[in-house]
C-alpha cells in the first residue's frame, strides 16, 4: 500500500517550485492564483528570494504548502495512494490531497496560521530545542520536572525528539537533559515554541478560520499529529488540526500506524527529503522517496 507525507516548516529553500512553475501551465495558473489570494507575490521569494526571507513564517508556511499541493495536483492518478499524513504543516497539504479542503481553503487557512503563529512568537521570547540518543519517555521525565513551560513537541523518530517552550525553561532542560545521557541538546534558530501552551493565541485565531471553512469527507484517511490515528471525520479532523497548535507532533507513532495499516510505500511529495529520512529511522522495512516530477 502508497502513503503520502507532506513536509512541514524547514523543508524550504530558494527556488522550490520554480521547476513546475516554468515547465506546466496548470502549476504556473495555480501559483498565479496563490500570488492573488495571498496579496502578494509569493513565487517571486519562492524562485528568488533568499534564505532569510524564505524563513519569514507568513512565507515559509504558505511556500511549502504551494510546492507541495500543486506537485500533487498536476501528478493526478500518479500520486494515488491508500493512505496521506504531514508533518505540522504538512496536514494542511495532505488534507487538500485527500479532497477535504479545496485549494484555495487549504492555501487560506495556511496564510492565516502563519500569521497567528508569527504573533503568538512576538507575544513571549519562546525556542525549541532537538534531544538526541535520549528515551522519550526520559524527555517527557524531565520536561515535567522543569520550572516554567517546556514540553515534547516533535516526536521525529527514535532517538530524536524536539522540545519547545520559554527560553529560560528550554535552556534548563538542555541541560538537564545532557545530564541524563543525551548525546546533544541544543537550541534551535526558529521563531517560537511551536506545538506548545504558548501558541495559545493562534490557536484561537485558527479556531475561528477552521469553523468557518467547508471541509469534505475525504476520499482516503489522514493520519492526524495529534493522535497518530486515521480519521475521515470532517469534524474530528477540524478538531485535531486546532489541536495540533499547541499539542505535539507524533511522528513516530504516525509513521508505525500506517505501517500496521498496510503501508509499504512512503512518497514524500513537496520540498527537501525531511520526512523520507525519519521513515526509515521509524520502520526500515518500507520503501522512502521523493516524487519525481517528469517534465
């Protein structure tokens, strides 16, 4: 069985999508009507911006959205799969796959998130930080033994677990983290505490967006983040994306579920090799790649 895995914030870089953008009319009218509705030209940083301005959430977010939705769109019937799941991010272009949201629902909610997300950010000085070679079941130990907000929030694959929350608490769980057999613990260059209490606001402002979009009954299930579990329930998938804001990305458990689901074959469509990578770590009896878009 095909299952498709959609990449969330990180996978970007300068020039994604311009390959599909200059090579198929119906990617170049979709990336015209995203420049529309977003109110800007977003494939001008998208094909040449730099690194630093592809970081910017309110265009990062949107970016990997586009290149991986419209890869999906104009690849039709070679992309049919059993089974879809993205990382963060990634659920929203897994769920236009899969026919719940429309396109342009699905790059809206995306532009609204981004922006929600980027001034839950400017609200507290926040970071995340990657543990390494440590049990999650240590981690989630000695998150809960720290002052102040810091809690698992990536479940990538074994032995890799990202933490988020305030600066001052993430900083002492590095440390104590180190001092219970990590290989590292270190902080990492990213806006905020992503997938934690603090991004209460956006999950708020998000709430309100997602009660107010048509979300249909899918055609094949989305395992979601927050439970790791296969829906087709307009209602719960809703659900388990407002969730997902401030709860934890369980990556791990998505990927092993799948495989207990029948899936062999995992196609990550969209930017970077991200996710390919962490599927193998997961389960290395199953096959990992990239679409190959054929020009």
């Amino acid at each position: 069985m095909k299952a498709l895995i959609f990449p969330g914030q990180g996978s970007q870089f300068p020039g994604m999508g311009s390959d599909i953008y200059n090579s198929s009319p119906q990617a170049k009218e979709l990336f015209e009507q995203a420049n529309e509705i977003l109110g800007f030209r977003i494939t001008d940083i998208m094909f040449n911006g730099s690194e630093e301005e592809l970081k910017q959430t309110r265009v990062t977010q949107p970016s990997i959205f586009l290149d991986s939705v419209i890869r999906a769109i104009i690849a039709g019937d070679d992309l049919k799969a059993e089974m879809v799941a993205g990382h963060s991010l990634g659920e929203f272009s897994a769920l236009v796959t899969n026919g719940c949201l429309s396109y342009e629902d699905g790059l809206r909610l995306v532009a609204k998130r981004a922006m929600a997300m980027q001034k839950a950010c400017d609200l507290q000085p926040s970071t995340m930080a990657a543990v390494l070679a440590l049990d999650d079941e240590i981690v989630e130990r000695v998150c809960t033994e720290i002052d102040g907000i810091v809690v698992p929030a990536n479940y990538n694959c074994p032995g890799q677990l990202v933490i988020s929350g305030t600066v001052e608490a993430v900083t002492k769980a590095c440390e104590a983290m180190k001092a219970a057999g990590a290989k590292r613990a270190m902080l990492l260059n990213v806006a905020g505490a992503f997938h934690s209490p603090l991004m209460a606001p956006a999950q708020h402002e998000l709430e309100d967006a997602i009660h107010q979009t048509n979300f249909n009954t899918p055609n094949i299930p989305i395992y979601q983040n927050i439970t790791a579990l296969p829906s087709t329930d307009p209602e719960v998938i809703k659900q388990n994306l407002i969730n997902q804001l401030t709860g934890a990305v369980r990556w791990t458990q998505t990927v092993r579920n799948m495989v207990s689901s029948g899936a062999t074959e995992f196609i990550e469509v969209g930017p970077g090799k991200v996710l390919q990578g962490l599927v193998k770590k997961i389960e290395s009896s199953v096959s990992a790649g990239s679409y190959a878009f054929v020009i």
